[in-house]
C-alpha cells in the first residue's frame, strides 16, 4: 500500500512539473524562455523573467492547480 501512495505521488508531482513547463513554454515561446524539467525541478532562463511571472496570473497558477 505505501508503495502504491508513492507512485501515486511521484506521478501527481510529475504532472505538476509538467504543467509548469508546457504554461511556460507557451507564454514563453516568441521570448526566448528556455524550459527544462531536471529530475524534481523546473529549470527556467530569460531575460526578465522575473517580472513576467509577477505580471501573469496563469502562468504562476500552473503549478497551484493540483491538475
């Protein structure tokens, strides 16, 4: 049973990192974002991209939404 409660976490915990690189790599396709998942975490580069994730409510909800 607890190994199946870790699958099932590590494959929510994918999904959610997922989630994260496809709303970047959208809002951030014509930007130059780079977007790379590396084991537990999303690696992102751009000039500025600080204040983009400020100005976009979509795109810090990405990981939030548990989907």
């Amino acid at each position: 049973m607890r190994a199946a409660l870790v699958r099932r976490i590590e494959a929510r915990a994918a999904r959610r990192r997922a989630t994260i690189a496809a709303a970047l790599a959208e809002v951030g396709a014509e930007a130059g974002v780079a977007v790379a998942i590396d084991g537990e975490v999303v690696r992102v580069s751009a000039r500025g991209l600080r204040a983009r994730w400020w100005r976009d409510l979509a795109l810090r909800e990405a990981g939030r939404t548990g989907s």
